[in-house]
C-alpha cells in the first residue's frame, strides 16, 4: 500500500436522482484509488472519487451500498423512511492532452432498490465526458463536461426522466500538514435539457470543505455544499443546503470500505419539493 503524502484536488462535476442535480467530489492522493459511490449518495452527499491526473489510465469498479434515508419521499420533513439497496458498475478512461489539459470519460449502470417503497425503485444508465484545464499546481482547475442519461422506474421498465447536462466550472485545494490534509472549494454552472421538459434546469453550486488522511489507510472528509436550482418551464425555484461527512477505508490496493452521513434541507417555492432529510450507509467498493 502506497504511503506518500496525500496531493488533493477537489473537483465539481454533475449527476442526478430523482430529478434533481447531484454532485461529485474527487482528489488526487497517493494511493491508489477511492470507491465511487451510489447516486443516492451522490444526491445529498457527495461523491469521492480518486482523481487519475498525471497517465492515461483506465478504470473499473462495482460498488454496493446500503442506505438508510430519514425521507425517501423527498417531501416534508423526515416523515418516510426507507432502507436502500444500491448497486453501481462504472468503466472510465483518463488521458492527459499536453502540458495543462486533461480529458476523461466514463459510462455508469447503476440502480437504487427501495425497501418498503418498491415503486420508487429505477435503474439508470449514464456517460460523462469532461475536459479540465490547469495552468500550474496550486492554481484553481477549470473544466467543462457533458452527461447524458437515463432513468427508468423498475417495476414496469417505463422512462422516468431523460436529458443532456452541460456544466462548467472552477476548483481548488490547499494541502497542508505534510500534505495529510487539504481545504477545498469549488463552483460550478450547470443547465439540463430533460424529457419530460419540466425537469429542465439551471443550477449553480458553491461547495467549501476539508479532507484529511487520519491514518494511512483511512481518510475522512467532511464539507458544506450549497446548490441553487431554476426550473425553465414552471415556477419553481430550490435552494439546497448540505453537511456531510464521509470515512473511507482501503483494505488493500483494490478493495474499499466506506462509511457516510448527511443532513439536507431543501427550501423549495413549491411547497410539496420542500424537505429535510437525514441519512447514513455503509458500502464496500472493487475497483481496479
């Protein structure tokens, strides 16, 4: 197990559940890789994920979760419960373009399986192409992707919602204490053209945070992230707060172990999209 000094770089990228936009965080370490996470977690918590900057590299993993949730609804405050079974494969490529530019792109199937409200269930299917710019480390990284994707609800195999996202954006982190930790930042601009129409969107996202090695194969992160969204076709506007905190371990080169927590309150100007909600899961992740 490689035990250098970790090098973070926190990135902003985009993802979806239940309509609504998600987000996923990353840093470059020493190590070889950190798992990838559920879109349930993506949606309220974050995603941490091994940055691949520096070779072209490709990359596989499968990850398997499960999620307790304070309001599976998404409505109101904690008043539904549920237990979440959420499976995730994912294969992606990364290649450095010259001196300053970086290209990666990855193909995911994942699904997220409701305890006791089964019609709630979906499988979905996404890609995710983005391009980063950075002039010299230490300097804040630019990047713009695209992510098209899929979702269909599980019982009757019907489309749930559909669309192409288009996202830009700037980040950046400072390591210190011997390169065990590093603060964060980051925003972000996304639109998404949907079917139905009516999830199309604008969101702007601020996220501020701090990560640190606590031993050699353990790494917890905790941050604050705040996501404002403009639906194009009703009057409808959402502005998101979350805190959240993420321990991650490697038992060895390829296999992790993960361990999250969330609080989310989401003040909406339609009151049925208001909710608070609070959640937890443990998840084992392969990848290579």
């Amino acid at each position: 197990m490689n035990t250098r000094p970790f090098l973070f770089a926190a990135l902003l990228s985009t993802s979806l559940l239940h309509a609504e936009d998600g987000k996923t965080y990353s840093y470059r370490s020493g190590r070889a890789g950190v798992p990838q996470q559920s879109k349930q977690e993506v949606e309220d918590i974050g995603e941490i994920s091994e940055s691949t900057a520096g070779s072209s590299k490709w990359r596989m993993n499968f990850a398997t979760r499960g999620q307790y949730t304070s309001n599976a609804a998404l409505t109101g405050n904690h008043g539904s419960d549920d237990f979440l079974f959420l499976p995730t494969f994912e294969v992606g490529y990364h290649t450095p373009l010259g001196k300053h530019f970086s290209f990666d792109l990855s193909t995911k199937i994942e699904s997220a399986i409701f305890g006791d409200r089964s019609d709630r269930s979906f499988i979905g299917y996404s890609a995710l192409a983005t391009l980063d710019y950075t002039y010299k480390e230490g300097l804040p990284r630019a990047y713009v992707s695209v992510e098209p994707y899929r979702y269909d609800g599980f019982d009757r195999g019907e489309l749930a919602t559909q669309a192409v996202g288009f996202t830009g954006g700037l980040d950046w982190g400072h390591g210190f204490n011997a390169g065990r930790s590093v603060v964060f930042t980051g925003s972000s601009y996304s639109y998404y053209l949907a079917d139905p129409s009516v999830d199309s969107r604008t969101s702007y996202r601020a996220v501020g945070g701090l990560a640190h090695q606590i031993r050699t194969n353990l790494t917890g992160q905790a941050y604050y992230a705040y996501q404002y969204t403009d639906y194009a076709d009703f009057a409808r506007n959402d502005s998101r707060h979350v805190l959240a905190g993420n321990l991650i371990y490697q038992f060895n080169e390829h296999f992790f172990g993960t361990m999250s927590t969330t609080w989310v309150n989401n003040d909406s100007s339609q009151a049925r999209g208001s909710y608070q909600s609070f959640g937890g899961g443990l998840g084992l992740t392969l990848q290579y």
